[in-house]
C-alpha cells in the first residue's frame, strides 16, 4: 500500500514538474515577446522625439532673416544683371567713338 502511495506521489510530483516546466517556457516566451515590445516602443518613442525637433526647427525658422537673406540675393542678382549689361554696351561705345 506505501508503495502505491510512493508511486501515486511521484506521479503527481512529476505531473507538477512537468505543468512548472511548461510555465517556465510560456513565461520565457511572453518575456522575450515583451522585451521586442519594449525594443519597439524605445524605437519609436526616439522616431517622436526626433520628427518633434525637426518640426520645432521648421516652426522655429526666422521668417524675417530669411527674407532678408532672399531680398539680399535678389539684389545681388539684380546688380550682376547690370554689370553684365554695361559691360557687353562697353564694345558698342568703343566703336561708336572710333566711327
């Protein structure tokens, strides 16, 4: 009968194992999906913060030195143009003197 008791013990000590075992691997694989997760999420809480910064230097541009610096160009443009045509009427004047 001790025998039977012993045996019937260790079978439920062994089913014991087995079902702890089979908790260990479920909770091994919820915890390697969790840290994926986790790997995400850093991810894009990164991706936030940098499209947030670029947002706030497009937000933040200085409309007024830009358009400054874009009137400045315009000007510079505009003053080459003159010297380009002065120069090209220069030959013109020279041969008009020399007629």
């Amino acid at each position: 009968d001790s025998t039977q008791n012993a045996a019937a013990i260790k079978s439920v000590i062994d089913n014991i194992d087995g079902a702890i075992d089979k908790v260990n691997s479920e909770r091994a694989m919820y915890g390697a999906t969790q840290s994926r997760f986790d790997s995400v999420i850093s991810n894009l809480q990164v991706s936030v913060e940098n499209q947030t910064a670029a947002r706030s230097r497009i937000m933040d541009t200085d409309f007024a030195v830009e358009t400054a610096n874009l009137s400045r160009a315009q000007i510079l443009q505009q003053a080459g143009n003159a010297m380009i045509a002065q120069a090209n009427q220069l030959p013109q004047q020279v041969l008009s003197l020399l007629r």
